[in-house]
C-alpha cells in the first residue's frame, strides 16, 4: 500500500524540485520517492497554482458558454421548424 505523505513533505519536495539543483531522478531517491510520484506532485502543483486564478474565470465563462450554447440550439430549433413550415407550403405532398 501506497504511504501517505504529509503537505508540508510534499511542498519541501517540491520546492527542492523546483530550485532545479540536481536531477528530479536524484530529488526522487534523496526523499525516498519514485520519480513518477516526484513528477505527479509537480504537476498538480502546477495545476494548483494555475486554477487557483483561472478557475473561477474558467467556471464563469463556461456557465456563459453553456447559456449561450442553449440559446444557439433553441434559435436553430425555431429556425428547423419554421424552415419544415414554409417547405410544406412550397410542395405539398
């Protein structure tokens, strides 16, 4: 089973890895980690320090999205439907 690491070990790796001193390999086997799982932290640092300004951005602008998205289907479906209308005059059947 996998063992678990507390924040503070893992922010102390990664600020290790990050002043880029040594090879990540190295980082890795000094604190006893594979170097997947040293990558892994990074990333999701990374990722943390990222969304934590773009995620409410990104919600935001994809709820927007989502509501103009709705809008769009629901003027095409009018546009559908007026569209059969008028082709049933034209040529009747």
């Amino acid at each position: 089973m996998p063992t678990a690491y507390g924040a503070e070990f893992r922010q102390d790796v990664i600020d290790v890895a990050r002043k880029g001193e040594a090879p990540l390999a190295q980082i890795a086997k000094d604190f006893g980690l594979s170097v997947t799982t040293l990558k892994r932290w990074l990333a999701i640092a990374d990722r943390k320090e990222i969304g934590v300004t773009r995620a409410a951005d990104d919600s935001a602008e994809m709820r927007e999205l989502r509501k103009r998205n709705l809008l769009l289907e629901q003027e095409n479906e009018v546009l559908r439907r007026a569209a059969a209308y008028l082709a049933r005059d034209i040529n009747p059947k």
